[in-house]
C-alpha cells in the first residue's frame, strides 16, 4: 500500500525540452498519471476488501513518487542551482499533513466507538507513528515479533507507505544537493551527477532488497532501504526520459502491456509474501513502461483509457482513497465479524472511501489551499503552522489517551481483587467452586491482557524471533540444591510464572533461556518458507550453557499441539537423550490447546460465555507421550484440565482471563496454576 503525492493533479514529465526530445515528452502536463494513479488505488482497495491480499499498487505509487518529486527537484537544481530544503519540506508538509491528520482523526473516532478496548493502547501508539512518519518501522518490528504476529490488523498500518515516502523526501534533496555539489567542484552536468547519484542508490538498494527478502521477508516489507529502490527507479526514468523517442506504435504496445501486467500482478502474484525483491520489478516495471508509452496520439492507445475523464477526476482522489478505504474496512470487518468483505459490504465501503475522499478533497486539501492562496501566507511558516494545526491535536490527543490507558493499568494492578474473587485455575481444582463463584470483572481487563506478561519477559529474558542472543536469566540462591532450567520456546516461556512461584517457595534456582517461535529440538526449524537460521544458532548457543550449566532437570514442552494436529516432533526426543547423555533429567509439560479465536478481543465484545473452543481443535484425543517409548531420564506432565476444564477451553475461568491471544497463557492466569505446578513437579522430579 502506498499513496500518490497529494496534490499532484497536474502531473507533468520531469525534464526539460532539450532539442531531440520527443512531443510527446515535451509537453509538461501528463494526464495518464492521473489515470495510472485512478488504476493503482482501486487495485489496493479492491484487492484489500474483496480478496484479502495485496495488488501491487503501491509500488506503482513508489516510482511516481520518485518520478515526480525528482523531476521537481532537478528543476530547482537547473534553475536555481540550490534546492530550498525549507521551503520544500514545509510545502509538502502543508500538501500532506491536513489529509493524513484529518484520517487519523477519524481513526481516533472509529476506534473509540467500534473497536474492541485490547486494541486501544497498540492503536494509539501507532496513530503517533503515523502522524510521525515511522509507521513502517513499528509494523516492521511488529512483523519479526512472535507473539504479536497474530494480532489484527491496525486501522493505520496502511500508513507504513506513507511513513517510507516521508522519509524520502527528506533524504533525496540532500542526496541531490550533495551531487549538484559534486558537479560544480568536479566540473561536470549537475544532470549526470544526479543521475550517477540516483542509480547508485537503485543498484545498491535493489541488492539490499533482493537479500533481505530472501532472509526476512517480513522485516523486508516495511524496510525503507529495502524499498527506496523503486523510487530511485521513478528517479532515473524523470532524468532520462527526455532521452527516448519512440514510435507511437512501440508506445501504443508499451501501454497496453505495462497496464495489463499492473492489473494481473495482484492475481498471478502473491505479493505480500515475495515483495520487495526483484519480484517488484513486475509492477514497477509496467508503470514504467506506461510512463514511457505517454501520449501515443493513437486512439487504441492505453492513454486513450488513461486520459478518460471519470479516471482521471478518481485519480484526483487517490489520495483521500486510500487513507480511508483501510480503516473503514479494518472497522467493517470486526464489527460484522469477518475475515472477507461480502460483495454488498465491500461496495458499501468503498462507497464511504470515495465519500470521505471527496470531502476530504473538497473541504480539507481545499480549505488550506484557500488558506494559502494570498502571497503573504506562502511562507515556510505558515505552512509549518497550518500543518502542525492539523497534526499536533492528533498526536496530543493518542498521547493523552496512551496516558489514560497507563493510569488506568496502574490502578487496577493496585486493586487486582483477592484471591477468593479470581481464583483462575484453583476453581478448577475445587469441586464446585466454578459453579458457586460471583461474577466479577475479567482480570486482566482485556485492555491489558497482550501486556500481562511475566518478569520472564519484561525482563528482556525471552528474546524475539530475529535474536540469536542467548540472554540467560537466573534467580534463586546459586548454591541450592536444586537447580531446573527453563528452555523452549513461547509456549514453554508462559509456564514461568507458575515456575517462579514453585521455584521461589522451595528454595530452588531457577534458570530460564527462551526465544520465540523456537522449539527445543534437533530438527530442522522452519520460518516464512525458510530455514530459520536464527533460531539454529541460538539452539546451538542454548546447548552449550546447558552443557556448562548442567542443571538437574530442564523443563520444556512435550508435545507440538496445532490445528493440524499433536505430536512429539522426533527432534525433541533426539534433544533429550543429549540430555541425558549430560546426566540432566527432561521434565516436559503437554502443550496446550490453541484457540480458534482471539481470546481478549472474544470478551471485548461483550458475550465471554460464547468465547470458547474445544481442546481438541489442536489437541490429540489423548497425550501422545502414552503410547511413546521414552528416555529414561523424561518425566511428563499434564495440566490441561485445569487450563481447559471439560475438554473446553473458556476465554475466563475463575474470572481469570486464561489467553490473552490464541495461544499464548497470561501470566495473572499462570500464576494461579502453581499449586497444581508444584504437586506435578515435585512428582516428577523427586525433590
């Protein structure tokens, strides 16, 4: 998802009438970018609401970003011989800002009145990354998080293209300053200074792309320097375009193919899991190619189609489009509950998306032009201020609310209830108690609940999936009797608390190293269709303290459940023989069930009662550890029936929020589980 240059009607060709130079670049106006730019936002929202995936249009939006902002610059630079970095910066933050501003604002709106409070706290956050314009590195770490990947989508991750454009702007009039200077201590065209400038950065940011893809495609969406290639492309098309002149017939072809190549990207593509590589050189490539074509003069030109009126005052649209088409979906979709807009639902969004867009033309980009349009205000003050007009309320009023959020945590840790009132999984434990218990609020509240996370990982212990360190935490008395190590991954991590309690209580050191989406095991592990060559590195790394280490038991999880099924993965058994080899006893823990549903987001909505899934959604009938043959030196346990009570496995139990995900154990409900920890610890080990 990207977003074309507001503003930008009259879009024109950004070079200068040399002699040579084909008609059809000569003249500046340059009518089928507004049609290309019509094409590419309703390919984005199209694709998002009906189909769930992404088109390629943003990269599309990329290279005419870099056409037409390089184009302007190298006017400056030829006319002026400097660029008015001022000046600039505040104009396009005058052009930009009222619209982006006034969409956050509604998203600020929708959120408070449709969107579940557990997803209050990350929106406000993201609200003031967007306003900011560094949304696209916050949805990048978020990518690389484990335990945030499932999370819904934001109303504003759409934002992310607009952060990457944000940050162009401000890097490429220095870059083209610093070649202008160059030329003039070098003696050369400041033009093919800028242009040597310019395809260094394609070249080298095109590589970048090509392996960060390879080895992180998730991170690699969102990464600017994975992306600023495509604008360098739009860049060197601007300074060299007025070097072609092509037959209207070649031209004629050129258009059609590069719009059928735009418009069957989306189809033939997966585009979110292979962008940004050279794979993006599909879509760039076509909107190049429809550059180039221009005004063919010809009428079975595709100009013919982008020069058409109705597309032309849509491409006039696009960027009140796309800041709206997201959010409005992102609230249509969790309102009506589901995962795909039905054909009358997505036609009703993109009806209020053209809406919105129009009055966010009409009222908000228009209100500030006439603002401006006296001399006297076209001023980099003026400009800033109208900008910080809009701005400035947005990011106050998230910050305010962030604050509020925070206050209201601090308070309700403060006054958590006893025990008697949120037993968790104690009621599971006591014939009845289930039945007899008052009902009370849902502790965590859901608000907080991703934040309920034990010291295991407030400490910085549990380190995130692109980490190769191996961060060891320790604590108890070093010379106990007893020493048990934690090691796994985020579902062995949610047993700490329990851990730390029983651990505590006896006297014992308890030492723990975990890392996200990495299972204890010998096997082969696998991420986004790659070996996961971070989690290899950080297993090794975790063998060999435990080799040093030697503690009397490590706990891990026995079984891998998931909706494909339970099993024990070879590697795990092949893990704890090296074990054994070492002398240290394996105490492994089932794994639990997984949700069919998001837990906290489930009891936002209102009904807890209809928050329930079975466990045998991911779970085997029965522990496949039963029918195994292993080590001697494994002790299993079991404590499903008091996480799913029944075969069920309830959002709330004993008033206690048990997921604060689909997966993953909140630490309040893990805390309650202790006294059944400890009985099973003490059983399997001897202690």
């Amino acid at each position: 998802m990207s977003v074309p240059v507001a503003g930008a009607a009259a879009a024109s060709a950004d070079a200068p009438s040399t002699p040579g130079s084909a008609a059809w670049v000569r003249t500046g106006f340059r009518p089928e970018i507004e049609g290309l730019r019509a094409i590419a936002v309703v390919l984005v929202a199209v694709y998002h609401i009906w189909f769930g995936r992404v088109s390629g249009g943003v990269d599309v939006f990329l290279v005419l970003t870099g056409f037409l902002i390089t184009g302007s610059l190298m006017r400056a630079l030829e006319r002026d011989g400097r660029i008015g970095f001022v000046a600039f910066w505040t104009r396009l933050l005058r052009r930009l800002a009222p619209a982006a501003a006034f969409a956050l604002g509604g998203v600020l709106a929708a959120t408070y009145l449709w969107l579940p409070r557990s997803r209050w706290a990350d929106i406000m956050s993201e609200v003031r990354a967007a306003a900011l314009y560094h949304e696209n590195w916050a949805l990048a770490r978020a990518a690389v998080d484990y335990l945030a990947r499932d999370a819904a989508p934001s109303p504003v991750q759409h934002f992310w293209s607009l952060s990457i454009q944000g940050q162009f702007y401000v890097l490429w009039p220095v870059l083209l300053t610093l070649a202008a200077f160059v030329a003039a201590r070098a003696r050369l065209p400041v033009r093919h200074a800028v242009l040597a400038a310019v395809t260094t950065v394609l070249v080298c940011s095109l590589a970048y792309s090509v392996w960060i893809t390879a080895s992180d495609q998730a991170w690699a969406y969102f990464d600017t320097g994975a992306r600023l290639w495509e604008l360098a492309l739009g860049a060197v098309l601007a300074l060299t375009i007025h070097r072609f002149d092509l037959p209207a017939g070649l031209r004629t072809v050129m258009g059609w193919v590069g719009v059928v190549a735009l418009v069957t990207c989306g189809l033939l593509l997966p585009v979110a899991t292979l962008f940004p590589g050279y794979v993006a050189l599909w879509p760039t490539g076509a909107a190049v190619l429809v550059i180039l074509a221009g005004n063919t003069g010809s009428r079975f030109g595709a100009d013919r189609l982008l020069t058409w009126r109705p597309l032309t005052a849509l491409g006039g649209l696009s960027y009140g489009i796309y800041l709206w088409h997201w959010p409005i979906l992102v609230c249509y979709l969790y309102v009506t509950d589901r995962t795909l807009a039905s054909p009358l639902g997505g036609a009703a969004v993109l009806a209020l998306s053209l809406a919105l867009a129009w009055v966010t033309h009409k009222v908000v980009e228009g209100g500030t032009d006439r603002l401006t349009r006296p001399a006297r205000r076209r001023t980099p003050v003026w400009s800033l201020g109208l900008a910080a007009a809009f701005l400035v309320p947005v990011v106050a009023l998230s910050l305010a609310w962030s604050g509020q959020i925070a206050e209201d945590q601090r308070i309700r840790r403060e006054h958590a209830g006893e025990p008697e009132s949120y037993p968790g999984a104690l009621a599971v434990a006591e014939a009845g108690a289930l039945a007899d218990l008052e009902e009370l609020p849902v502790l965590p509240d859901p608000v907080d609940a991703q934040m309920d996370l034990s010291a295991h990982h407030t400490e910085g212990c549990h380190v995130n999936l692109n980490s190769t360190d191996l961060v060891v935490c320790d604590r108890g008395p070093a010379d106990a009797e007893h020493t048990l190590a934690v090691v796994g991954a985020s579902r062995t991590a949610h047993w700490y608390p329990a851990l730390a309690a029983v651990a505590e209580e006896h006297g014992w050191r308890l030492v723990s190293f975990t890392k996200s989406g990495c299972q204890f095991s010998t096997d082969t592990p696998y991420r986004d269709g790659g070996v996961f060559t971070e989690c290899q590195e950080w297993d090794a790394k975790a063998m060999a303290e435990l080799e040093r280490l030697r503690p009397d038991a490590v706990f891990t999880s026995s079984t891998r459940a998931t909706p494909a099924g339970e099993t024990i993965p070879e590697g795990f058994a092949e893990r704890w023989l090296q074990l054994g080899e070492w002398g240290i006893d394996v105490v492994a823990m089932r794994d639990l069930p997984r949700l069919d549903y998001q837990s906290a987001e489930c009891v936002e909505r209102g009904d807890p009662e209809r928050c329930t899934s079975p466990a045998t959604y991911s779970q085997a009938p029965s522990d496949p550890v039963a029918d195994a043959d292993l080590p001697s030196n494994v002790t299993t346990m079991d404590l499903t029936r008091y996480v799913c009570p029944s075969g069920e496995c309830d959002a709330v139990v004993g008033n206690v929020l048990v997921f604060w995900d689909h997966s993953h154990m909140t630490a309040t409900y893990a805390r309650t589980l202790s006294p059944m920890v400890e009985e099973a610890l003490l059983e399997a080990t001897g202690w």
